[in-house]
C-alpha cells in the first residue's frame, strides 16, 4: 500500500532556495521524512518532483491504480493549474495540499489555490512537518482500506 507524495516547480531546488522561506531542508530530506511517516503506519511512499505540469498530471493519473491517497505541493503550479485540479478530482483519491511555508501569510497571488477544493485537507506554514502531517491524516483516513 502506498501514498503518492508530489512535489512541483522549483521544489528540487530545497535547501538553496530561500533558505530563509523555505528552510534547509533538501528534497531528499523531506522524501526521508515522508518514508518514515509512511513506514510507521505500514505504508510505502512514491515519489514525483517535476519542474512539468504535464508529468505531474501524468504521475497523479497512475496513482490511481497503486496508490491510497496523494500528498502534493504543486508549488507555483497550485495557483495557476486547472489541469492538476482536474487530475486531483479525475482519479477519486483522497489528497492533501501541502505548503512548507503559510501562502496566505504571503504575496496576494499565493492566496487562492486551484486544488484546495478538490482536497480533503490543507496544510500551509508547518515546514517539512506538513508533510508527514498529511501522512499521518492519510494512514488514519484510509487505515481500514488495503489497497
Ligand atoms: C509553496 C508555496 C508556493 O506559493 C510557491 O510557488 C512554491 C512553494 C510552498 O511549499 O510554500 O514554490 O508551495
């Protein structure tokens, strides 16, 4: 059984990237992090960074053969993208939207998001731990489900 966690544009950068907004931490990191939340539920990860709309699109449409849920930080693409809203609602998984830092604390144009509505939560401003949060709530939601 395993979750698949996405992670959009720029977000292969981790670690360089405005450390001061986005913290130290490397993607790796965060792929570590995910493996050991999903571990201790009895859970694997699968893991997509695409700098491409059109591959993260792709990555969502074949979680829906072999994954439980989807955790995904479409980065940039989260406040322009109808075509990876439309794949989150197209595949009828459970997904969560994950932010490292608060949007909302943030530029204006980072306030509304394509995919929040098409989640079943949201989670912005906790970092790394975001992540694992989204886990957590995943291995919970689907616990009774062996997919
Ligand atoms: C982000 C927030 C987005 O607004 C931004 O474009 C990103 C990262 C975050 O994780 O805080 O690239 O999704």
């Amino acid at each position: 059984s395993s979750i698949l966690v996405v992670n959009g544009p720029n977000l292969n950068l981790l670690g360089t990237r405005e450390p001061e907004k986005y913290g130290t931490a490397t993607l790796g990191d965060i792929e570590r992090l995910c493996a050991g939340a999903a571990d201790a539920h009895g859970l694997e990860c699968d893991f997509v960074q695409s700098n491409y709309e059109g591959a993260l699109v792709d990555a969502i449409h074949e979680a829906r053969q072999k994954s439980l849920g989807i955790v995904i930080n479409a980065a940039a693409y989260t406040h322009t993208s109808v075509a990876i809203r439309d794949a989150i609602s197209a595949v009828e998984l459970p997904a969560v939207e994950v932010h490292i830092t608060n949007v909302h604390a943030r530029e204006p144009f980072r306030h509304h998001s394509y995919l929040s509505d098409v989640c079943r939560a949201v989670i912005a401003g906790a970092g790394p731990l975001g992540y694992r949060f989204a886990i957590d709530y995943l291995a919970e939601l689907t616990r009774d489900r062996n997919v």
